[in-house]
C-alpha cells in the first residue's frame, strides 16, 4: 500500500501541475495512465463496474466521480480529480 500510495500521491501532483485553461481532460487521464504504469501500478477504476477511465474529473457542476471527455478546461473553472492504483496486486 505505501508503494501504490506514493504513486498515486506523485501522479496527482503531475496532474495538478496540469490543470489549467487549455488542457483536455482526456490528457489529464492519458498523463495519470502512464505515470502509474511507467510505476509498475494498475488503476484500480479503470475497469471497476465498466468505469472506463483512471481518474475521475469534475468540474464546476458535477459533483463527483465524472468521467473524463474532451472536454477543455477553461480560465476560472473548478476542477476536482481523483485517482487510485494497486501495486503488484
């Protein structure tokens, strides 16, 4: 758990060092995929209950656990993301 939980730490600091108007939030998506497998992790939502993504994205009025689309990230929105991953598991 450490392991997946540092993983999971640095690739959420990735993606917020992204956030920012221009950005597709299916970068945002491709960028924590890679991280975690550049890691030697899996997403641990990709996959669960047919969620077809490894983060989840919200921005302004969704609430939680939205799923990432093309959409682009504008100058002043509010953008929630979480993550997760598994370690050799």
């Amino acid at each position: 758990m450490r392991i997946a939980g540092r993983v999971l730490a640095e690739g959420l600091k990735k993606l917020k060092a992204m956030i920012k108007p221009g950005v597709n939030v299916l970068e945002l998506d491709a960028a924590f995929a890679k991280h975690i497998a550049d890691n030697d992790c899996q997403s641990n939502f990709k996959g669960y209950q047919g969620f077809p993504a490894t983060i989840c994205v919200s921005i302004n009025e969704q609430l939680i656990h939205g799923i990432p689309t093309d959409r682009v990230i504008k100058e002043g929105d509010i953008v929630s993301v979480d993550g997760g991953c598994i370690y050799q598991g």
